[in-house]
C-alpha cells in the first residue's frame, strides 16, 4: 500500500542508496525521470536535499531531518491504514448495547461474555434502562442493541427473540405458599403485591395486570421499587409478594422463595433489536453472531 506522494516515495528510495542509477533501478524509473521528480520535491519544499557531485551523492542536514519526518509519516500513514480497514470490516469499534433487569438476570451476561472472547478488541458499552427507554434510544440512535420485552416494531427496525422467560411469584420466606413448588395465579389475590415502579416497569407491569384482569382480579398494590433488587428487599422484609420473571432463577436472595405460576401460560419474551444500519460494521459482526447462537 502506497500513501505516500511520488515525489516522497522516490526520495525515500534514494535516501537508503544514495545513487541514482541504483535508485531508479528499484523503482524501474529512468534516471532522468528520477532526478526531474527530486527536483519537484526540492522546489516545493525550497530546501536542498542532497549534495550531488559526479561521483557521490550525499543527504543535506535538512534532507536527513525530512528523511526521519517521512519515514515516521509513513509508519503512522500504514498503521492508520490497517487500523482503518479493520474498523470498516468490523474487527475493531464500539457497540452500544442496552439491557433491563430480566434480560441481565438472564443469558445476556453469558451471550456478551462470549462475545467478547470471539471479538476482544470489539468496546462493549452496556446501558441499563427500562425497555420503553430503550425503544427511544434505538429509534434515536444512542444505542446500536437493545435487549427489552418485546414484542417491538418500527421502521427500519429489526427483531430476535432472545429468551423465552415464564411468570413466577416471590414470596417471603414464611409465607404459607412459598413451601410450594408451584401456584394459582388467583390464590394470590388477596396478597399486598410489591412491584416496580410506572417509569422503570410500565411494559411488565400492563403485562402483569392484563394477567390479573384475566383471573377476575387487580393486585392490591402497597409499595413500589425502581429494580429488582429493591423488589428482592422488600419481598424479604415482609412488605408483600411481587411477580416477575424466570430469569430471576439466576439471582436467589436469602428471605425470598420463588414459586413457578402454573396456571400462566404467557411468556415474556426477551428480545434483540437494532435498526438496520449498514454504516456500522461492528453492528453487523454482533447481529450475524446473535443469529448462530
């Protein structure tokens, strides 16, 4: 690859030899033609590179210094090259990739971590937010990947289901059901329910109480939470029961007992969406590895 001026090109091949003939030998030039490009070059620059007599040819104090300059120019020139071309094939770059709490409680962890072993020099920034949060971001362009609740639909945009996850219950260790492997939906009508709050929760929650509607009851809603974590809390101190996802298997916390609803037979569908952007390879990359997994 050749990034350097003609001009530069010749006078770096006549720096190593000092001898024309030999110089444009190397460069299947005329001696000539050679001599006329130098001298281009010393115009343009108004400097005398070389001493040049019948029998020797020998570099100014300016032309080593210009020597030096090119040779450190063409070393960065290739190296911002070859740098360049990988960030158009995909090999290096950054991914912006949102999250909420179900897909992090499930294999997304797992998903990024071997991703990043088949692409380490790929920067993965994670961002959590809620999954209507997410849809903003995608449409907007602050984030290349987002792992919500689906399903999602919009122009341009496309989607994978990522994970499958079920219903379940967190009670209080105590409580008279959490002994049990699983329950009715219903028995739990009369329960005080801890669930996340509108901003952070508002797709699962709809969800949630579309559910209970079905079963001819709403929750009676006592204390809210902005994460998982704040849920797990207050489910432990006794506050109430809450509902949430299977994915929550991953994350048992001391003083809560997670039960299977048996009789919901909806999932919550954890999904993959980016919009179809083909300025951005490492994009590509990430998409074509979450299709063969």
């Amino acid at each position: 690859m050749k990034l350097l001026s003609r001009q530069v090109r010749y006078f770096l091949v006549l720096v190593k030899v000092l001898h024309f003939g030999k110089a444009a030998a190397m460069l299947n030039l005329a001696q000539p033609a050679l001599s006329r490009a130098i001298n281009e070059l010393e115009d343009q620059i108004g400097i005398k590179l070389f001493h040049r007599t019948t029998r020797y040819v020998e570099l100014t104090e300016a032309g080593r210094l210009l020597a030096e300059g090119c040779e450190l120019a063409d070393e960065y020139l290739q190296r911002s090259a070859t740098l360049a071309k990988r960030v158009s094939q995909g090999d290096i770059g950054t991914l912006r990739i949102g999250y909420n709490d179900f897909a992090i409680n499930g294999r997304l962890p797992d998903f990024i971590r071997l991703f990043r072993h088949h692409h380490p020099e790929i920067r993965v920034e994670m961002n959590f937010h809620s999954t209507s949060v997410q849809q903003s971001m995608l449409l907007n362009d602050q984030i290349d990947v987002a792992f919500m609740i689906g399903p999602f639909q919009a122009d341009n945009v496309h989607s994978l289901t990522f994970e499958h996850n079920h219903y379940v219950a967190l009670l209080p260790s105590g409580h008279p059901l959490s002994g049990r492997s699983e329950l009715q939906l219903v028995e739990l009508m009369n329960e005080n329910f801890v669930l996340g709050n509108p901003e952070e929760w508002f797709i699962f929650r709809n969800l949630f109480f579309d559910l209970c509607k079905k079963k001819g009851f709403m929750p009676n809603l006592v204390q809210e939470a902005s994460s998982t974590e704040g849920i797990f809390g207050m489910v432990a101190a006794g506050t109430g029961v809450s509902i949430h996802s299977s994915s929550i298997l991953n994350r048992r916390r001391h003083g809560v007992n997670v039960v299977r609803i048996a009789d919901i037979t909806d999932e919550i569908p954890i999904i993959s969406s980016w919009k179809d952007n083909r300025l951005n390879p490492v994009l590509r990359i990430f998409v074509e590895f979450l299709k063969n997994l």
